[in-house]
C-alpha cells in the first residue's frame, strides 16, 4: 500500500503545480500592493516639516507644542501640515491680537509678540485645538 500525501501537499488534479504557484504569487503581490496604499493612506502628505525653537505645527488636530515661551520680539511661525483638514490661529483676546485668516491644510502663519503677556489661541474650525504662547520680558 502507497502512502498518501497529506490534502495540503497533494497539488492540484492533473498535477499542475506551476499554475497554483503563479496564482498564489498574483495573490501575494496584490496583498502586498493593497496594504501598501493603504499604509500611504494617512493624515499627512509627507514628513512633517522641520521645526525651530520658535516654530508650532499645526497637524493631526493639535498644536505642537500646545504651550510655546517666548521672549517678547519673537516671531513665532505657525507651520500647517494637514492637507485634508485645514486650520486656522485666532487669539482668544477681545479683540483678537492675531489671526491667521483663511483656514489652509498647508503653508506657514506668523506673527511677532512685542509685548510680554499670555495669549491663548484657537482653530476656528475646530475649537477643541487650543494653545497658548507665555510671552516673557
């Protein structure tokens, strides 16, 4: 009697075992590409961009760093990295001292703090983003 080989290890009928080869290598490289555009499928478009000292980012729904000290005459230079949903910076003063207008998904805000103080600021279009700026004699 001739022992049979395990279900798994038998091959197809016919004995084509290129063919399940090549369907299962398509098979591979398809998950492969698809997990890969996946994995493409985030929040930002690239790298985020390269901060300074005096530099905050605004992406993925926060300000970072949502607490900035300064000393007074620095220009602090909001840097906004979320193409898909756009941003803004608008004091929290009455009236405001800054704002940076037209929320956008890309591009950089600036605005320079002559007068020692603590402003707080907001996103219009998402309020839950605060941060503040502690300006320091």
């Amino acid at each position: 009697m001739t022992a049979r080989r395990p279900v798994w290890n038998r091959g197809p009928p016919g004995g084509d075992h290129g063919s399940v080869c090549r369907r299962i290598t398509v098979l591979l490289v398809t998950a492969l590409a698809v997990a890969g555009l996946l994995a493409g499928c985030g929040g930002s478009s690239s790298a985020a961009p390269k901060l300074g000292p005096d530099d905050v980012l605004v992406a993925d729904f926060s300000f970072t760093p949502a607490t900035l000290t300064v000393k007074a005459g620095t220009t602090v230079t909001w840097k906004f990295d979320q193409p898909s949903a756009p941003h803004n910076v608008v004091s929290l003063a009455n009236p405001p001292v800054f704002n940076s207008g037209t929320p956008k998904g890309t591009g950089t805000f600036a605005f320079t703090f002559s007068t020692p103080g603590t402003y707080q600021y907001v996103c219009q279009v998402h309020p839950s983003m605060r941060g503040t700026v502690i300006v320091t004699p």
